[in-house]
C-alpha cells in the first residue's frame, strides 16, 4: 500500500465521529439504559475498532522501518502525551471551573487533593469535583480508558520486535488467540471485557505482516459479514467481528477513492475528537439536560472538531514534526 494513497485518515476520522455519535446516545440516555447489542453502542465500537486495526496495521510497519525501542517510543509518546497532556489540562482548568458544583475555592482544593488524583477524577468519576454531578453519567473523560491500552499494545510489539518474531508470518496468531482466551474468559468482568479490543489491534498487526499473502476483494468482505450478520445478537457476533472488521477496514483504505487520499491535507483531526468529544459532549449535556438526541449530536461536531482543530495546529502537528526529527537524527 502505498504511502499517502490510501484512505487512512478518512477512516480515522469516521472512527473519531462514529464513537462521538455513540457517546451522544450513552450519555443521554445513561449508561444504566444501553444495552450489549444496542446499534448506537456497536457503532462506537466499531468506530473504536477502526482505530485499533489501524494503529496495528501501521505500527508494525513503524516498527519495520525503524526497530529501536528507543526512538519508537520516543515517537508514539510524541504523537500521544503532548495533546493528551492539554486536554486533560483544559478539561480541569477551563471546562471545570465552568460546570463544576462546587465554588472555585472548592474546585481547586479538591483538584489537588491527592485523593482526587488517585479516584482518577478526569476520566472515570468528576463527582469528586462536582463535574457532571446532575448528568446520567457522571464520568469526565472515559475513552481515555484505551490509551494506557494501547501503550501496553506498543509495549508487546516492541517486545516481539526485540526478539526478532515479527519476521514470523504467523507471530501475531498466539496473541490473538490468547487475547481471544483471555476475553471469554472474562467477558462479564467489567472493564475486563474491554480486553476484546485488543484482538483488532493484533488482527490489524497480523493483516500487515501478511500483506503480501492476503488478497483484498469486495466479495471476500460480503462473505466475512454474511455470518457475523447471521449470528448479531448473540456472543458469537464478536468472533466474527474479529475478521470481518479489519479486513473491511483494510481493504477499504486501499481502494482507490482520490478524493478520500486527500482527505487528510489539512491535518489528521481523529485524535483530538477522540479526546475532547466526550468532555465536551458532557458539558453540552450540563447546560442542556433536555437536548434533542439530534441536536446533541450535531452540537457535539460543531464544538469538538474546533476543538480538534486547535489541537492539531496548536500541538500535535509541531510533536509529529520532532518525531519526524527523532528519524533524521537517528539516520545521521
């Protein structure tokens, strides 16, 4: 596949967007009243998928062209800590003061508690904060549940790569088969379920050490979704999600759509949605309890994607520039 002549960034993107539109049914309705085979829930983890098969797919090759530990995480925390970093700093130091409960003596007493810090206030409860305390749901950031796991998914490819096993056409099949193991194992053991996610990743990672062997066709992806389709609603479902999700995502970004090749020029917005949309979504929903579920989905675009905009501007275009940097030094 070649460089910049795929359609990458427009599927990072359409992730980005699928799992904000998910999250504006979630947090309006409340967690307690979305249920395991809803079609807004799937639709967020298939947006959540997409992410993952990419980020397997190309990580590998990040790895291929330059296998030193060092410098790979040297660039996977440019292109993750610097943005992550700001949000999290403008959700406590601007949203926060705005929506919180509590008086601004209060709030910020409470945000340097280290008893706040330890609960994890900006991501799973802001109740400690009095962030979001008369919303369905009260937590602040939650996606950002995946990041600590995608790092350990880094981690395992670098390990791998160390000892010389992603020249193995095959390396990937134990880690999806354990993972896989791992995930029936503990599928009723919240967040443990969540464990799923990972097979998409090695599932990316495998499609791209494989990429020579596997022949991408249109009909091959009708026939991996008849099934998957065939058993919706049921555990099985997952199982072939597995196959049918990345291999419909990596057949997608290679079909030859010159205006989705584009679609990136002015910048790879996916992870700035990813992390301010939720944030903000629950802001809307502070000001706004009774919004339209239409309404509050296309509120959710107009104020997050500025907001990733910003982001991509302001900070992770200039990180991604140093982490181009970190390879010409390394190459001198």
């Amino acid at each position: 596949m070649a460089a910049y002549r795929n359609n990458f960034d427009f599927l990072r993107f359409l992730g980005a967007s699928l799992i904000i539109i998910s999250h504006a049914f979630a947090l309006s309705l409340g967690y307690g009243n979305v249920f395991e085979f809803d079609s807004h829930l799937l639709i967020g983890q298939f947006g959540l998928a997409t992410l993952l098969v990419i980020s397997g797919y190309l990580i590998i090759a990040s790895w291929e062209r330059q296998p030193d530990f060092i410098v790979f995480f040297k660039k996977r925390l440019l292109r993750v800590a610097p943005a992550l970093i700001v949000s999290i700093l403008a959700v406590l130091l601007i949203i926060g003061p705005i929506v919180t409960t509590l008086s601004l003596q209060e709030y910020f007493a409470a945000l340097l508690s280290p008893s706040t810090w330890t609960s994890l206030a900006f991501y799973k409860d802001g109740s400690s904060l009095g962030l979001f305390t008369t919303n369905p749901v009260t937590y602040v950031d939650a996606p950002l549940w995946a990041i600590p796991l995608e790092f350990f998914l880094y981690i395992v490819v670098a390990v791998m790569g160390i000892a010389g096993l992603l020249r193995y056409k095959n390396s990937m099949v134990p880690a999806i088969a354990v993972t896989v193991l791992l995930w029936a194992v503990c599928y009723l053991l919240q967040p443990f379920d969540k464990i799923r996610f990972m097979i998409y990743f090695f599932v990316g990672a495998f499609l791209w050490i494989n990429r020579e062997r596997i022949a991408y066709r249109w009909y091959y992806v009708a026939l991996l979704w008849m099934p998957t389709l065939i058993f919706f609603h049921t555990q099985v479902f997952y199982v072939f999600a597995f196959i049918a999700i990345p291999y419909t995502v990596i057949w997608f970004a290679d079909l030859p759509l010159e205006r989705l090749h584009n679609f990136g020029k002015y910048g790879d917005f996916s992870f700035g949605m990813f992390i301010y949309g939720y944030p903000i979504q629950q802001s809307i929903l502070h000001f706004m309890p009774s919004i339209e579920i239409g309404q509050f989905i296309i509120l959710s675009f107009a104020f997050t994607i500025p907001a990733a905009v910003l982001s991509w501007y302001l900070i992770e275009r200039h990180a991604l520039a140093k982490k181009d940097k970190i390879k010409a030094d390394k190459d001198l």
